[in-house]
C-alpha cells in the first residue's frame, strides 16, 4: 500500500544589498547551483554545524574515561547530596492540597 505524504513548503525571504546578492548569486553560479539551492543548502550547513555544537557533548579520550570511570564508580552521597535528595523527594512526592 503505498503512502501519499504531503509535502508542504514554505517561503524564506531575506532582504539584503545588491552587493550581498550580487556575491552569493556569483558563488552560486561558481558551485553550479541556482540561488536557492545554494541559499538553502548553505543555510542547512550552518543550521546543522550550530545543532551539533549546542546539542552534542563532545569529550576527549580522557574526559570519556573520567565520565565512565564517575559512572562505574560514583563516589559517596555527602551531605549536600543527601539533603538535596530529600528535599526533591518532600517536593515532588508532596501531596497536593
């Protein structure tokens, strides 16, 4: 059974100098793509190289090793820990009233 998904597009519009369209219009002729495609396949490489650094936890060789070692190993509940534990469970399992 085949599945007719709609596609929906919309309209991106930027306003700009005549020099700035002139560039990228010229890089767009230089990559061979129109000026939309070069526009939104230029925006998707910023848009996922800004994803990958804000969302993406990046560590060395020795932060893995410390994060699995913290992981395997945790150290002792101090104090602080203790009574930040039995403040969120008075919290959250508090009944509402």
């Amino acid at each position: 059974m085949a599945i007719n998904a709609e596609r929906k597009e919309t309209r991106l519009v930027a306003r700009t100098s005549t020099e700035i369209q002139e560039m990228i219009q010229r890089a767009a002729d230089h990559s061979g793509a129109t000026l939309s495609q070069f526009l939104i396949e230029s925006a998707m490489e910023k848009a996922r190289s800004v994803i990958e650094r804000t969302e993406t936890l990046h560590l060395s060789m020795a932060g893995a090793d410390a994060l699995f070692a913290a992981l395997e190993n945790p150290p002792k509940a101090n104090n602080k820990l203790l009574k930040a534990a039995q403040h969120y469970r008075d919290t959250v399992n508090a009944p509402n009233h």
